[in-house]
C-alpha cells in the first residue's frame, strides 16, 4: 500500500466518495435529472416545491433536480474524460516510441508537430474544430484526445531514448530483431507504467477542458447535463440561488483535485518503471 | 584486540572498536557491519580490501560520523588520538572532518560541484576551518595545494570549472580539498577505481607525495588487491561485515591465514604467470539481510567440509602472531589447502593447445575499418569529425580468443559496435565466414547477425527488467521463430543456472547469476563469435573468476571465438590467445599473447603493462614502472604523426613526421606501430617512482 500524507488521503476518500455518489444516484427513487416543474423552480438546497417535492440539493431554474444533474453531469465528464485519455494515451505514446526509436526525420517531424500544437491555443483550436464537427460526446472525446497527445508523446520519446541505448534492447538487435519487435516486447512494457500515470494527471485536465467548453456551449448539448454548463446556467443567479453554480464547480474541483493528489501518490511511489535496483 | 599489545597508545591515530552499524528492517534490524576493530597509526597505509557488500566503505562513512539515514551505529567506540567520536555532536563532528580526517571518494566527476570553479571549491574548505583567513592568502594556499597535487599551470587552472578538469586531474582536485587542512587521517574510498590504469599510477603516486609531505595516515579502501598490496603497510579483509583477517601487507599475500584472503588471492588472474584454471570461489556473496549464521564465510568456505562448529558458531577474532589476527576456527589448514590448490591450477608448459593450422580461412576478417562520429551540426552540414576507429585491420581463426586492450576512449567499444552493426562503419570491410557482413541488409542482415552474439558488461541494464529469465533467454529463439522450452532450459543448465530459475525475474538475481543469463541468452543462437565487451569488468573478484572459468569452459565446448574486450590485463593475460593494443583508434600492436605481455614492442603497450599493480611483486614493480605522462590527447584535434607521441617517453623527431605503420616489427606475427619497436622498456624509461 502506498503512504499518503492527510492532505492526500482527504482528497482521495472525497473523490471516492464522489464516485460512489455517481454510481448510486441512478438507482435512487427520485432519481430523475431531465424531468422538468415550473412549480418547482430555484429550490435552495433541502428545501421543497410548491407541489411539496423534496430536492436535496435544490433545483434550477425549471425546477429540475439538481442532485440528479450533477451526477449524470459526472458521468458524461468521466465518460468524455476517459474516451479522451484513451485516445490521447494511444497517439501519444505510439508517436513517441516510434520517434524515439527511429531517430532522424521522422523524429523531427512528430516533434515538430507536438511544438506546433502546442503554440496553437487549444481552447481556440477547439471552439474551431468544434464548431465545424459539431458537438457530441464521442467527437468531444475525439478532440480532446487528439489535442493532448503531446504529453504522452514527450515523456514516451524521452523515455525511449535512453532505453533504446540499454543493453537489452542493443543485444535484440544483435540478435536479429526488427524495430517492430523491440518496440513491442521492450519499449512499450517499460513506459507503459510511467504512462499511465501521465494519464492519471491528464484525466484531470481534460475534465477540466471539457469543462471550460461546456460553459462556452461548445462541449455537451442540452439537455444533457455537463458541469461546465451548469456553472455557467448558474451564473444568472447567483446572487438569487448561489448553490445553481457553486455545486457543480465543487464537483469539479472535487474530481480534478482529487486525481491530482492521486497521480502525485503514484508518481512518488518509487519504482515505478521497473528499473533495476542497483543493490551491490 | 591485537594492536593493542603491538603497538604504542600514542602511535595509534585511529581506533575503532566494536563498531556495529544497523539497518532497521521489517524482521529486526540487520547488521551490515558486525563487530568490527583495528587500528590505524600514525604515517602508515591501512588498507581495508573486500568485495561489494562487504560493509568496507560504511565503516569509514561511520567513522566520518557520515552514515545516510536510516542507518545507525548501534554500538562500539570510534576514536581519533583518544578523542571518543561516536557521542560527538554534528556540530562537533564538523569541526574535525575535513580538518583531522578528510575524505577522497571514487568518483571525481560527482565528487566536484560542476557550477563553481576549482579554485573556489578547494577554497571552501580551506576557510571552513580558517574563517579569519584573508582572502588573498586563501587564493595563495589553494595555488600552494594545487601545485602539491601536480596541476600544471595552477594560477590559470584556478579559474577553471571541473568539466574543464579530465578524470585524473578532478581527482587530483579532491586531492587536493582533502588536504586543504593538513589531515592527520586521510581515507581515500576506491580513489582510483573509476580511473584508467596509466591515470590509476599517476594518482597513486600524487597520494603517495602528499602524504610524503603532511605525514597523514591514510586509509585506502578498495576491491583492488594489487593496489592495496603496493600501497599499504597493514590490511584488513572483510567479508559480510566481519573482520576476517588483519596483517601486515606482505604477509597477508604471501602466507594468508584466513580461507577467504586466500581463495581471494588465488582468483586474481596475474600478469605474471599462466595457470589453467583460475580458483574461484563457490557461490555468490549473500546479502546483508540473509548471511548465514556461525562464520558467515562458511557456504562458500573450503575448509568447512560442513563441520558443525563452522555453521554453528561464529569464529572471533584472534591474534596469531604479533601484528597479526584472524577470525577462523580452521586456520591452521589454510596453508596446506592453499598449496593444494595452487598444485592443482599450476599449467603445465606446453598446455595450451596450439591453433588451428594457420593457412585455415579466419572465421572473421576486418580490413580497414574506420568510424567517424560526427560532432555538432552547423548550417552548411559541416560538423566536426571525431576518428573512432582508424583503418583497424585483423583476421581471427575460430576457436581463438583475440582480446583488445586500450584505455577509456581508444575505440574498444566501438570497435565492438561497429562490428555487432549497432553502429554502421564509416569505410572498410567486415567478412564473417567470408561473406560481406558490412554490405547486408534488411532480411538477410537479420538472419546473419545471429554469428556474432555479445555479452555486455552492464549486469543491471543488459536484462529487460520485466521479463522472466526464462523469456530472457528465450528470445532470441522467439525473435527467430524457434521457441523450445527444453531448449531454453539446456541453456540455463550450460551456465549453471537450474531451470526454476526461469521463473525467477532480473531484479531477484545478483550480478554474477545475470551476467550468467546474459551469456546463456548469446549463446541460444549457435554463435561462431561472442563478442565479451568488458563482460566481467562489473563483477566482484570471487565472482569474476566463476564467469571467466565458465568462459573458457563454455569455449572449449562450443568451438566458440571470442573476441575479449577488457581494460583488465591480468584477465586478458589468462584468457586470450592473441592481443591487440589500441591508443586513439589506432591498433598500435597486435600478437600472440605472451609475445606481446613478455616482450611487448611499442612503449605503450610497455606502459600499460607496468601499470597494472600486482599483488605479489610489491616493491620490484613498483620501482620498474613507468608513468606515462598526461592524459589522453583531444581526439578531436590528434596529435600528427605518431598519435601516442605527446606522452611517449621515446619520442624522437621522427614520430612528429611519420606515423608508424603497422607492420610485423618483432616477429612475424607479432606487429607494431612504433618506429623504435622492441627496444626494453628499461633502457630509456623515465621510470622511478616519486
């Protein structure tokens, strides 16, 4: 088991908590983030309808659940989240082992591409793409995964390249081994693991982007929920219902806080790569 | 304790007693060291000689009040002329390092801050125990320093940053900050071991004039017996963090007392003699966390026999003699076992089997091989050439063993490299078998490399950590589409590893038992030529005489080739059949192997060879050496002519203008690059030790 310090084990037990919070609130009886009640609107937090519904957490401006939105808002960040993850982590790191690995021009032109993404404003590139493609999950995910790649690209590279000099990778080679199968049986298993940490750090910051889109309007849709999007219905009234906005960005923070201190934990842990002990 | 009978109180300057340092574990703590004592004295050389593990440098590091956290001394008394250490305060412990006792550690490139200038480092440590001292007069006193350890032109090299600085001189850098006050107690920690051998003299011999100058008692620690043998007056050897035997120096080597010093001495590969096989020691070097109870040498000890009183209870240490002491409950068979195993190495003359008919067509021949490494680009794609390799030409017949011999950046290991195609050549020719190994590609390349396997000298990083032995080595075989189990497992068995091993990962196996699965993994392609790139140079003395035994073993078995790449010469001695010298890419001389350790042609080669401290020979050799002057030139800007002529101590105008070729000078098989070849090293050599 890892030692985490209590800074680092509050913010982990609240973002366990908060799962826990989006996987059971589906199954709950009043469970119901669509479902509107002009009778019902700008309930503050406990208090109930006109009609005598309880919202738990208060409900927005046409009366839906706020407690409801919150949690299928978390569900499709987690979702957009990991689709883009997924993407990022598998462009990534392909690119910087191949870059790494090959050297010369090749190397220059997948460099040169992450240096050029990376001087092009992503939010602006975004709102771009986005607006061409047009917003949905999957190519929310999409976009997000092509545009941070570049993470998983630098570390893999750098990674590759002392580890293409090791003597195991070297006596491959000697051996009659085609790059193909050095990447695979020796780089990749060894960033692997240095790589999903990158991961874990990165999942924050997607969340984070997905979220700054949603209350461009650029990222999810209506009516399905997203927390950027809440925040920014919320901001109208913030003086007349505070919680509309308030909720959906501790959710946030929340979420990204929590996968920070996470991804610190693992980093710290030590041996992470495998790398040999040099015990004499 | 012995010293104390033999010797004077007031000689002693060091004396350590019962010291035991602890590491805090899981199951209770584990000693690393175990009940160690003995005593330094005023102006004399105490070495501490053992292998990895053996606790010799954390008993100096505890003596410096220095032990890295969460090691503790948990008990014993550290004394420096009477004053009790082990209580002391840091404050305290500070004001004595670096004034009464300072420190010389292996490696000078981590040793020195790369960002501040030599001259304000040696500074620092003069003003910390002189903090009223002026400015002007610390600058003087760092001059004075550095012009005692022999640095050229000090006034400018003040200024300079250690990157600056080559190997040999950063250490003489450390050198000189250790003693910048004057220390009555000097502990060099393998001071030369990162060093090249022609650099190790020079070194050795700027410690030997310090000292000659202050009078400081030092205490050398090293692996290196023949090292410790010419420098020190008294030794100790530990093993598993007990003190197993304590002498004085010549005594030790040539009458050793306890099983482990001699199994140690009779490992050594020497210059000096041929011996069919070497001794090695049994098994491997336990760790600090399992060392077997009763005497911890017991495993692997060859007068146990399994006797109970050795598993069962722990021998203390006990003088023999005046001066001398030793822990062991059998010492008294030491002698005769010793000249029971020196019977059985002894080779007899005609031994070694002559080669294959000499007009036999070489399994390997290399004609003209060059390589240029490209240094820096500029806009116009004229970078700077660096010369690796220069016109290198040389046949090998199967079955032998050609080693190459040359100091840090001679081009040995791109020499391999060039050959194994890691590095593509820039001119020249490679025929293996006779076909053109250098002009294949693709399919064809992949298929053929599998004639040439390497072995690495790196242990830890030759091993894919995350894979099993057993995948280890099956993947030659795997990348070849041969994958066979059983196979696998005969191989482990020829290097004698069990097949359970197979399950077992890198991480779990020390250096010697990788090193082991590294040549299991060469040999699964039915090499003709194993390229052996300082394979044993990692490896500690008991081991590397297991590794090499296995070498030759495995040599006469497989009708291997081995092209032997060591800066090692004793191994190179008793392991090669021919030798090629190598200065700046050149080969500057190439024979059989006693020609050229016997009557070596070119002053290089001579230089090398009386470099090479010996256990045995203490003062003889010691007076016959000659000390090459200088590092390394720039091989950017070579020296014209002859390359080896800015530090020869027979060069004449004539090497200015011609370089030598290489051409059968001594013999006809014996060649060198030397316009004045063969002449005795003794005739004009500067030779004399300070």
């Amino acid at each position: 088991m890892m030692r985490m310090d209590l800074g680092t084990k509050l913010m982990v037990s609240l973002l366990a908590i908060m799962i826990a919070f989006m996987i059971v609130t589906p199954f709950l009886p009043f469970y119901d983030p669509y479902g509107q009640n002009l009778a019902g609107s700008l309930v503050p937090i406990g208090g109930a309808s006109f009609d005598g519904r309880l919202y738990l957490l208060g409900s927005d401006t046409l009366g839906r659940d706020i407690l409801s939105r919150l949690a299928l808002a978390g569900q499709v960040s987690t979702l957009i989240g990991l689709g883009a993850v997924s993407v990022s982590l598998v462009v990534g790191v392909f690119l910087g082992l191949v870059a790494g690995y090959f050297r010369g021009p090749l190397e220059a032109a997948i460099m040169g591409l992450a240096d050029l993404q990376l001087s092009i404003p992503r939010v602006l590139l975004l709102i771009a793409v986005s607006a061409i493609v047009g917003p949905s999950v999957a190519n929310l995910a999409l976009l997000l995964g092509l545009t941070s790649w570049v993470s998983y690209g630098r570390v893999a590279r750098g990674m590759t390249l002392s580890l293409r000099e090791r003597e195991f990778v070297l006596s491959a080679r000697t051996q009659g081994a085609t790059a193909a199968w050095n990447i695979r049986k020796h780089l990749l298993p060894n960033v692997l693991p240095q790589m999903l940490i990158v991961a874990s750090y990165e999942f924050g910051q997607i969340v984070v982007m997905e979220a700054s889109l949603s209350y461009l309007g650029l990222g999810v849709q209506p009516p399905l929920p997203s927390w950027g999007m809440m925040v920014s219905e919320g901001q109208s009234y913030l003086a007349l219902a505070p919680h509309l906005a308030i909720l959906p960005s501790i959710a946030l923070f929340i979420m990204v806080a929590g996968l920070q201190f996470l991804s610190q934990a693992f980093t710290s842990e030590g041996d992470v790569t495998g790398a040999p002990q040099r015990t004499p | 304790m012995m010293a104390d009978a033999a010797s004077r109180d007031e000689d002693v300057i060091l004396a350590v007693r019962n010291l035991s340092i602890a590491l805090p574990g899981k199951d209770g703590p584990a000693l690393l060291v175990d009940d160690v004592s003995f005593d330094v004295r005023a102006h004399e050389v105490f070495g501490i000689v053992g292998e990895s593990g053996s606790g010799k440098s954390l008993t100096m590091l505890a003596v410096l009040g220095l032990l890295p956290p969460p090691l503790r001394m948990v008990s014993g008394s550290v004394k420096l002329r009477g004053r009790e250490l082990s209580g002391l305060s840091f404050e305290e412990m500070r004001s004595i390092r670096g004034k009464s006792m300072a420190i010389v550690f292996q490696d000078p490139m981590t040793t020195l801050n790369p960002v501040l200038r030599v001259g304000a480092q040696i500074g620092e440590a003069v003003q910390l125990h002189n903090p009223g001292m002026s400015k002007q007069d610390v600058r003087n006193r760092v001059i004075e320093l550095l012009t005692l350890v022999g640095i050229p032109n000090p006034q400018q090299r003040y200024r300079q940053y250690p990157n600056e600085f080559s190997g040999g001189m950063r250490q003489r850098v450390v050198i000189a900050m250790a003693m910048a006050n004057e220390p009555d107690l000097l502990i060099a920690d393998e001071p030369t071991t990162a060093l090249d051998v022609t650099i190790q003299a020079q070194v050795m011999r700027v410690l030997a004039e310090v000292r000659r100058r202050t009078g400081a008692a030092m205490v050398l620690i090293t692996h290196d017996l023949g090292l410790v043998a010419e420098t020190a007056e008294r030794m100790a050897v530990m093993y598993g963090g007990r003190m197993m035997e304590q002498a004085p120096a010549h005594a030790l080597f040539n009458d050793p007392a306890h099983p482990y010093t001699a199994g140690l001495i009779a490992s050594l590969p020497r210059v000096d003699r041929e011996v069919r096989e070497l001794f090695s020691i049994p098994g491997f070097v336990p760790d600090s966390a399992h060392r077997p109870g009763g005497c911890v040498f017991h495993p692997r000890c060859g007068l146990a026999n399994d006797r109970a009183i050795c598993r069962e209870r722990r021998p203390e240490v006990a003088a023999t003699s005046p001066g001398r002491s030793v822990a062991c409950h059998f010492n008294d068979e030491t002698a005769p076992w010793r000249a029971a195993q020196e019977r059985a190495m002894e080779r007899p003359v005609e031994a070694r089997a002559p080669s294959v008919a000499d007009d036999s067509e070489p399994i390997l021949r290399v004609v003209d091989l060059r390589k240029e490494f490209q240094i820096g680009f500029s806009l116009f794609g004229f970078g700077r050439k660096l010369p690796a390799l220069r016109d290198v030409s040389f046949d090998l017949i199967k079955g032998r063993t050609l080693s190459v011999v040359g100091e840090s950046g001679c081009g040995k290991s791109t020499l391999a490299r060039v050959l194994l195609r890691l590095l593509e050549a820039t001119g020249g020719d490679v025929f293996i078998n006779g076909e053109p190994f250098m002009q294949m590609s693709g399919p064809l390349l992949r298929a053929r490399r599998r004639n040439l396997q390497v072995v690495f000298q790196d242990p830890y990083s030759s091993l894919d950590p995350r894979m099993t032995i057993h995948e280890v080595v099956a993947e030659p075989l795997r990348i070849h589409g041969r994958y066979d189990a059983k196979r696998v497992d005969d191989l482990l068995a020829h290097v004698g590893m069990p097949p359970q091993t197979g399950r077992r990962r890198p991480s779990e196996l020390s250096g010697g038992q990788r090193q082991r699965v590294a040549i299991a993994r060469s040999l699964a392609l039915n090499p003709d030529i194993l390229i052996l790139d300082e394979a044993v140079s990692a490896l500690d003395v008991s081991i590397q005489a297991q590794i090499i035994n296995l070498l030759k073993s495995l040599q006469a078995e497989f009708g291997l080739t081995y092209i032997f790449i060591s800066h090692n010469l004793s191994v190179v001695r008793h392991i090669s059949d021919d030798v090629i010298v190598m200065y700046l890419g050149h080969i500057v001389e190439h024979g059989p192997v006693r020609r050229v350790f016997e009557t070596p042609a070119h002053p290089y080669t001579q230089a090398l060879l009386s470099s090479i401290p010996h256990p045995q020979s203490g003062e003889e050799s010691r007076r016959k050496r000659i000390i090459l002057t200088g590092d390394l030139p720039n091989p950017l800007a070579p020296p014209t002519g002859c390359a080896f002529r800015t530090r020869c101590f027979r060069a004449a105008a004539e090497c200015e203008r011609h370089e030598p070729a290489l051409t059968a000078r001594t013999g006809a098989d014996h060649l060198s690059a030397c316009h004045f070849a063969g002449q005795t090293a003794t005739a004009r050599a500067p030779g004399d030790e300070g």
